[in-house]
C-alpha cells in the first residue's frame, strides 16, 4: 500500500492533506492503520470526519480520457462540491495511449500531477519538455500565464494519474516549473514532505501556504503520525488501496475532510 499526502493553509489558514494510495488522518495527528472496519456505503459525518465515496464523484467519460472529479470541473457540477477552501481541483484521469490534452492556456493557479501508472508527456510555453513517470511530482505554477499540453507518452500503455489544483496566496507571478523524483525507499514508511511554501528539504515549492507528504505503507507493521496545528483544515484522498481513518474504512477514490482540526 502507497499513499500521498496534501497539506495546505488556505487564505483562512486552514490546513489540507491529501493522501495517495492508502492514507489516513486524524485531528491532530495522522495515523494509516490496516483495514479492519466495514466499508462505508455513503457520505457521512464521524467524529470530525466528513466523508466522501469515491462513487459520488463526477465521472467523465470520453474514450480516450475516462475522469472522475471529486470537485466541480468541466461539464461535472455539485453545489456542495466547488473545492475545500484554496483546494480546487482533484481529478483521477486515465488516458489511452498516444492521447491527451492539447495546447490550452492557464493563469493563476498552482497546478501539479502525480503519476500512478505510465507515462505523462508535457510541453509547455516557457520551453519546458519532460516525462513524467512514478515517483515523480511536477509542479507548474501557471502566474500570468502559461500554455501547456498533457499527453500520453506511450503509444501502447494508459497511464493513470492525479492532478491537483491550489488556488495561490499571489496572483501574477512569474510563471514557473518543478519537477523532482521521489524515490520509494524515501517515502517507505514515513511521510515525505514532496511540496511546501519555501520548497524545504528538497520538495518543490508552491505559491501558498500548502505542504503534501507522500508515504509507502504496507500492513500494519508500517503507519505514521502526522501532527496538525490548531485552526487548520484537512483533505484525505484515497488514490490505491485502501486504508483506516481513525476508525473509519475508506477505499480507493475515497476523500475524507477535517475542518478547524487541533482546534
């Protein structure tokens, strides 16, 4: 089991966590422990835990992109589902080999994708080339204003992968990129710090007050403590596997919030 983790303050200084693969939070401390409680079948409130199943996501489906959205985007629209705070964006894409997203422009927003499986091509205005494979975490902060397209580098694979939008603390900055390799003996066990304002510790940095953790866990005998400062909000999102969120099942696709956590 794998995880990922999205931590961020807001402009009401809450702080988010977003998790990949197995993940898990808690009020002031984040715990993944394995699975041993029944699935939860519907949204629902427990303890501080506000969650989400993975199947009341938007789903979009397009042949060459299947996407599920956990917020409001494109022709998906749920009044109850327009971002957590400065978290805006959260969609699980899949696209088919040699497809993808052409040349399309973005200003103002904080932007970076996580690849599950395969390979994801980018292009961009500022000159930028790369691929993105697992392990790596790319960073695009689109300021006053980017061009840039997403495709499929494999003519024979899919790939899978998160991208994830944030909302930035400033507006018209410079535009800029990051990429950086996570390896798994770095996130085995433990939570890595892969995103944070002042890009501490080798992650990349954001134009917010935003920190993501990554982490590699499997079964019981691996777990991790994460503490959370008081006021702050938190997102879960359940990229693989499946995982306990104190107490509490989540699966695959599954998203958790905590608001005020610490508080």
């Amino acid at each position: 089991m794998s995880w990922k983790t999205f931590q961020h303050t807001p402009r009401n200084g809450a702080r988010y966590f977003l998790h990949r693969s197995t993940e898990a939070l808690m009020n002031r401390a984040v715990r993944q422990k394995p699975p041993s409680v029944n699935h939860i079948d519907e949204e629902r409130t427990c303890t501080m835990l506000d969650i989400r199943k993975a199947q009341h996501r938007g789903n979009a489906n397009h042949g060459w992109l299947h996407s599920r959205h956990t917020f409001s985007f494109g022709h998906y629209h749920d009044a109850n589902q327009q971002g957590f705070s400065d978290l805006l964006v959260i969609n699980d894409d899949r696209v088919a080999p040699g497809k993808g997203f052409g040349t399309h422009p973005h200003r103002d927003m904080e932007i970076f994708s996580y690849v599950l499986e395969g390979a994801l091509e980018h292009k961009d205005s500022m000159g930028t080339g790369s691929v993105i494979r697992p392990g790596d975490v790319q960073m695009m902060s689109a300021g006053t204003g980017v061009r840039h397209s997403e495709f499929n580098h494999s003519s024979d694979e899919p790939v899978h992968f998160l991208q994830i939008w944030i909302v930035p603390g400033v507006r018209g900055a410079a535009p800029r990129y990051q990429q950086v390799h996570f390896s798994e003996a770095d996130k085995r066990g433990r939570l890595r710090q892969i995103i944070s304002p002042e890009g501490a510790d080798g992650s990349l940095a954001v134009h917010q007050d935003a920190r993501v953790y990554a982490g590699l866990f499997d079964g019981s005998e691996e777990s991790a403590d994460l503490d959370v400062g008081p006021g702050r909000n938190v997102y879960v999102h359940v990229a693989r596997g499946s995982l306990e969120v104190n107490g509490e099942r989540l699966s695959e696709g599954d998203g958790a919030r905590i608001r005020d956590a610490g508080a």
